[in-house]
C-alpha cells in the first residue's frame, strides 16, 4: 500500500488531491509544514509526497519550487484539482455572532471579494485551511468562522453557512507528487520540469527558450527564482508537454546542457485532471 504524506489537516485539499491521484488504496499523513513533507520522503525510503506548485488564481508557491531544488527529488506525477471554498462555523453559531474568519493566508488572498463585501469580518492567518476548522471545532468558538473546502464539514462537523466565496468559481491548484526514486513517465499525458541557471548577458534567455521553439515543444510554464548566494543571477524552471523518453526533447537538453553550466531535469511524469 503506497503511503503518501502532505501538509495540512486531515479535510486539506492535498489530501484530497493525493486521494483523487491514487484512489481509496493508499496511506495518507499529514505534517505542519512543506519542509517537514520533504523530510519526511527524504527519511523513508518509498513515501511520496504531494505538495501544492501553483494555483490558477494567487500563482505559485515559491517556498516548494526551492524545495524540489534543494533535496534533488523527482516529479513522478501531478494533478489538477477544483478549489471551493466554503464559510463554516460550529452548530449554534449564528452568523451575526461571527467576528473573526480563520484559514490560511492563501485561502484569504484567493477571497478577497468575500471580505470586501464584509469589512465587519476580521481575517485571521492559520497555518491550514483544514487545520482552522479542526481548531475550531477544538475550541468551540461561537464567534469565529472558518474558511476551507466542503470535505471538512463532515469529518469535524461544523455547519455550512456560505458555499463557493472565492474569487472565481474558476479556481483550481496543481499537486506535484515527489518521490526519491526517479521513474520516468513516457505516454502521451507526460510533462518535464527542468531548472537551469544563467548568466546575466543579453539574449542568453532567449536562446534558451529557442531550443524549445526550433523543436517545436510546447512550453506551458516559465518560473524565475533568485540564485542564491548569487544575488541579481536567476534559476528558471520551465514545463514542457512531453517526456525526456522522447528523442526531440532528449536533443533540447543536450543542447541547453552545452550552452549553460547547470542544467537539472525534474522528472518527466503524467498528468492528471480531476474531472
């Protein structure tokens, strides 16, 4: 049985998406932070992880882009999953008794329209959207509320008192499943992340892109993080439809390796949609 770990309570939507990716047959566990998911596949030979890359709306999560570099896992999988947001609160709560929202700062970013119409409510940050509904139902507040996805009403059995209060019923995140062992994908489904480092000198990312375009390879993500302990100089990853199995895109990164000193591919791996 796979065992999968993510960050966040139970009812978060990693969990969610890791049961959707694989089905009923898996072991889930949640843990505080991203750092300790890393850990935690890093300790135990075989556990994978899932993690959040980006969402449709607030964009992407800068703090897992870092982390894929730095414990050189591989990408085995993704999937893309609907976001909903509800507003809970415990049985017996009235909503005029409502003062405080809880949830994660990326869930109050992604409702911005639902606070601006409600300036009375005050938005507090937790660390898990899932995570504020199981405090709240711990502390049996009257005058909190919470935001997070359906999933939770039943496991803590708080009550629905607003559905779908994001910002665009078009909401979705991409979940990354990262492994220590690399397992190349190659079916027609299959996308590539790879990170390569530039130099600052004119041009030299426009002809690191061109090796795509000459090939015809449909790049679908372009992402810029800072080189570390190299201040102004910047890691770019990029996604690209198809896998490294494939004789054009095993050529594009021959050619990138000979035009740059660090080049690294993150795996080629399936894609999934939750429908």
């Amino acid at each position: 049985m796979k065992k999968v770990i993510y960050q966040g309570a139970r009812g978060c939507f990693s969990e969610l998406a890791a049961q959707k990716y694989f089905g009923t047959g898996i072991k889930v566990y949640g843990v505080k932070s991203f750092e300790d998911v890393f850990e935690t596949v890093w300790q135990n030979h075989g556990v994978i992880g899932i993690i959040p890359i980006e969402n449709s709306l607030s964009g992407s999560i800068h703090r897992n882009y870092d982390l894929l570099l730095a414990y050189r896992y591989w990408i085995i999988g993704e999937i893309k999953l609907k976001i909903t947001y509800n507003l809970f609160t415990n049985n017996g709560a009235r909503p005029a008794m409502i003062k405080e929202i809880w949830s994660h700062p990326a869930t109050l970013d992604q409702c911005r329209t639902f606070f601006n119409a409600n300036p009375r409510y005050e938005p507090i940050a937790v660390y898990d959207s899932a995570g504020a509904a199981k405090l709240l139902r711990e502390k049996r507040k009257k005058n909190a509320a919470v935001i997070a996805g359906p999933q939770v009403e039943k496991i803590y059995g708080l009550r629905t008192i607003e559905k779908g209060i994001e910002d665009s019923p078009e909401n979705y995140t991409r979940f990354l499943l990262v492994n220590r062992k690399k397992n190349i994908y190659g079916g027609e489904a299959a996308k590539t992340t790879v990170v390569f480092g530039v130099q600052n000198e004119p041009g030299i990312l426009f002809r690191c892109l061109s090796i795509f375009a000459l090939r015809n390879i449909d790049l679908t993500k372009l992402e810029s993080r800072p080189n570390v302990g190299r201040p102004w100089e910047y890691l770019f990853y990029i996604d690209f439809k198809g896998s490294i199995k494939e004789e054009r895109c095993q050529r594009a990164l021959e050619d990138l390796n000979e035009n740059l000193a660090f080049v690294r591919c993150l795996g080629s791996y399936e894609t999934r949609e939750d429908k």
